[in-house]
C-alpha cells in the first residue's frame, strides 16, 4: 500500500519550514513532466515560471491570461508532492482590490506560495509607484489571510530587470513589501556577492530569494554563506531544455544531419520516470 499523498495543508506547512532557517533551492519546471523530474531529484519545493510555461504554448512571458495561469497552477499542484511556488506576475490587474480576488483565486489552486511584481509592463512608467505597490502587497495580504493564511506572500522588487539597477531603490521597496505583509522578499537581477550581502541584510529576519538565471561563479553553499535564504532559476532550466532542441533540430534542418541528438535522454528512462508518477 503506498504512503498518502501530503495535503494542501501539510505542503504549506512544508513550505513555511524550508523558510525558517537554511538555504535550499527551488527549481522551475514548466509543466507536468518537468515538474515530476524534478520531484524525482529530491528538491524540497518547486516554482512555476511564467516564461517557460508561455514559451510551452509557443507565447512569449506575460502573454497569459489569468485564467490559464490558473489552470496551470492546479496541475503542478496536483502533479507533485512538493509545495509549488506560483509565479503570479504582477498579478493580473492594476487595482489592488483586482489583485486581491485573483490571489484568492491562486490560493484556491493549492499552491503553497506566491509572489507579486511591482513592475506595471509599461516603458513609460516601468514600476509601479511605491504607495500603489504597497497597497497591491497589502491587498494580496489580505486576500491570503481571509483564506487562512497559510499561502506563502513574495514581495518582488523589478528594478534591476526594468533598468533602474539601483540598490538604494530596491532595498527601500524590499523593506515597504516586508512592512505591508510580504513574509518572503525577491530582486531578481542581484548578481554581486555585495548586492546580495546588502538586501539579506536589510529584509532580515524575512527570508531573501535570490534567482541564478545563468551559468554563476557562486554555488550554493556560497549562497547559503551569504544568507540567501532560498534560489529559484525563473526560465533557465525551460531555456536549458530550448537550447538543447532548438541546436538539434537546426543541424537536422540546415546540415541534414542527426548529430544533435547526442546526448538524448532515454525514452526508457523517461518511460520509467512517468510511469512511476
């Protein structure tokens, strides 16, 4: 008789813990299979990417509706043991009382965290203005704990990814997020060990997220070192797995040759995989 399966509740729980104390990574799978490979590794919790999911549907990141994000969610829910991070975006509308009902709306997929940007996806105004970034932090806070409180809220910082790389700036809405009731905070785009050192120093005791979206000097035990909390990898691994087929099937295409599938994985091995999931 095989073990039960863990609820929405115990991943959460899971997932509360991983954040008290440690460094642990938390990889992103696009779907299903990538989801399950992962699990199958021993990875402790897993994060959804808004761009290697879009990519999956030939779309480009942030070109998904709410309501097929949602749906995505619930199946890497559903599809693994692990507590799943969502990548809520900014979450799907401008208004902090609209962002409050789709975060309620992620709860209800089981995830057991979420995070939401304060990037506006407008060039003019490329971040939202710290009052109304607040009030959307704020707002999704309210939406998790009417729920019950027991999703994970991420307050994300966009300033190095929007070009205005500036430390001051990103410590500043980092440190409003965590006041307004973000229990985790995230600048993507930190590359420097200094950068690093600076924000888990000033969100303390709130845990950081730091992402390593390409190939990086710092391990992680560098990383747990300079008290990252935990390491997500956003689309890296999705375009890791692009690279790889995108070079086979140019060979296959322009030099009419196979040597692109060198190093393959085995359809034994994935059969075995999935028909164990």
């Amino acid at each position: 008789m095989s073990p039960a399966r863990p609820s929405v509740a115990d991943k959460r729980r899971t997932f509360q813990q991983l954040h008290q104390a440690g460094c642990f990574a938390i990889p992103n799978p696009w779907d299903i299979g990538s989801a399950v490979f992962l699990q199958s590794l021993g990875f402790k919790a897993l994060a959804s990417t808004s761009s290697g999911f879009a990519w999956s549907l030939g779309r480009a990141d942030n070109s998904l509706s709410r309501d097929r994000v949602l749906v995505h969610l619930e199946a890497l829910v559903a599809a693994t043991d692990l507590p799943v991070n969502a990548d809520f975006e900014g979450g799907f509308a401008h208004d902090p009382a609209a962002v409050g009902e789709n975060v309620r709306l992620a709860v209800a997929t089981g995830v057991a965290g979420l995070s939401i940007e304060d990037s506006t996806g407008e060039q003019a105004q490329p971040l939202y203005a710290l009052s109304a970034a607040v009030e959307r932090i704020r707002a999704a806070r309210r939406a998790i704990d009417q729920s019950g409180g027991e999703t994970l809220l991420v307050g994300r910082a966009e300033c190095f990814l929007v070009g205005r790389p500036e430390l001051v700036e990103t410590i500043a809405r980092l440190k409003a997020y965590a006041h307004a009731g973000a229990d985790c905070l995230y600048a993507p785009g930190l590359r420097t060990r200094d950068e690093i050192t600076a924000v888990v120093a000033a969100v303390a005791p709130k845990p950081l997220n730091v992402l390593i979206g390409s190939a990086s000097a710092m391990s992680m035990t560098e990383l747990a070192g300079l008290g990252v909390r935990r390491v997500s990898v956003g689309g890296a691994l999705a375009r890791t797995a692009w690279g790889g087929f995108m070079r086979a099937a140019r060979v296959l295409a322009e030099q009419g040759r196979f040597d692109g599938f060198a190093g393959a994985a085995s359809g034994n091995e994935l059969d075995a995989l999935f028909g164990e999931a």
